[in-house]
C-alpha cells in the first residue's frame, strides 16, 4: 500500500507554500529544490488548484500560494481530492479487468481499508504538519 | 494511496488456492486464469511462501495450496507481510531523498494512516472474503 507519488509531491508542494508564505512560489522552483520533474509539478500544482487548495497566478511575480490558511487545509481532503486518478485496487478504476469482480469479498473490505486511510489524515491540518517552521523554512528557502 | 499490483495479485492467488482447495494449483495456471505475467505470479507465489501463507511443490501434481485454513489467514497480515517491499511513501523506503526529511511532519501521521488501513482489514479472515464460493469455484476452476 503506497501514496502515489502525485500525492507525495502534492503535498511537499503544499508544506512549502506553508512555509514561505505569503510569498508566491513557482512550480518550477518547488520543482528545483526538490529535485523533481517540473513538468510533474505543474500538473500536481493544476490538481491543487482545482482542488481549491491553491491559486496560482500566471506572469512575473507569479506562481502559487496557499487559497487559505494552513489551518484550514486538511490532509485527509488533500489526499481524497488527489486520489481521483488513482484507485486503491484496478477494480475500483476505469480499467478494470478483474475476473472475479462480479462476486469478490475484498472489495468492501478495501474500500474500507482506504477509507480508514483517509479517516485518519482527517486529524491533521497542513499547519499541523508543518510545526517545524524554522527547520523547513532553511531547507525550502533558496539562500541570498 | 493504492495496493500495489504485487499485493493485489497475492489477493487473488490466495483467492484461488481457497476457492479450489484442497487442490494444488500452479501460479502459472492462476496467472492464465487471471491473465496476469506468470513470472511475476510466480515471485508473488515465492513471497507467500516466505509469509508462511501458503506451500509449494515442485514437479508433477505439484503446485500451490494454502498453509492453513482460510479462516486462520488474516487479510491485513497478508498485505502488511507484502507491503515490505513497498514503502507507503518514498521516505518510508531505502532510497529517501526527500530533501526535508529530516523535519517532515508528514512521516508521523503518513504511518499512523498506514496501520489504520492495516488495521482496517485486520478484521478479515481470507474465508470471510471467499463467501461466494460457488460463484468464485465457477469463474476460478477450469472447464472440463
């Protein structure tokens, strides 16, 4: 059992938004100090803004920023929303090609599991999670 | 978040081997029914051996079968048995490099989701996931 790594870069993409607020941050340069593809990021950072999570603003001085304050920004939504494109098991997707879908035990058991998953991050705000501001302001912050 | 393939298709072996108990089925038969890789079925074979969730026997009327009753295989030890290869997220694995690591308030709430979805299907025996034995005896057995 795995996040995708769409979620996983979802959410650096939020934290360090969080901590360099208010300032706008590119995806690009979120991009760049993680060591990521910002081609990947862009499209995580258009899930995000679709989601509501971000707005993102196009030009100079532009980029992303946080819609609202961390504290309203919860986990669980974050990874629900972002989990879309990605179904805990084959058969819960488009594709599924299951023999035994029809008459399989385990899928109310998985969707459970899941629900369990997301039940759990509901507890946790981004501001929760970014406590370490100090910490993570050194590493997420380009120096000069 | 999702199961990993490997995880899903040890589901659906150990699905197979309860269903046509006390028979032994081969992984290469269960990967033709399913239409899955065989060599891959088979390393997902060797992982439940390792898990003690299942035998196996080389040669002629060999093949696989389940270790124990059905009832005595608890679905959550299965996945969290499978899920060591594969890390919940990137820095939970051997090749983290995730730059802020080191102060992520993410890793403490990321492993307490992983065990509630463990834990969620902790609550299942493979036989409370195999009711429909008829039905899955039908699609799962060969003809003829």
């Amino acid at each position: 059992m795995q996040l995708d790594k769409f979620t996983d870069y979802a959410l650096r993409v939020l934290v360090t938004l969080c901590v360099r607020a208010p300032e706008r941050v590119s995806s690009t340069e979120i991009a760049r100090v993680f060591g990521l593809s910002a081609n990947h990021l862009a499209k995580v950072a258009t899930q995000l803004a679709h989601g509501g999570f971000v707005t993102s603003e196009r030009g100079r001085g532009g980029g992303l920023r946080l819609s609202r304050p961390a504290e309203q920004i919860n986990i669980g939504a974050v990874v629900r929303v972002l989990k879309k494109s990605d179904p805990v098991v084959e058969c819960f997707g488009h594709n599924a090609s299951c023999l035994i879908l029809p008459v399989c035990g385990l899928r109310a058991p998985l969707a459970d599991a899941q629900e369990a998953f997301f039940a759990s991050l509901d507890r946790y705000s981004l501001a929760d999670v970014t406590k370490s501001q100090r910490a993570l302001a050194a590493l997420l912050t380009p120096a000069g």
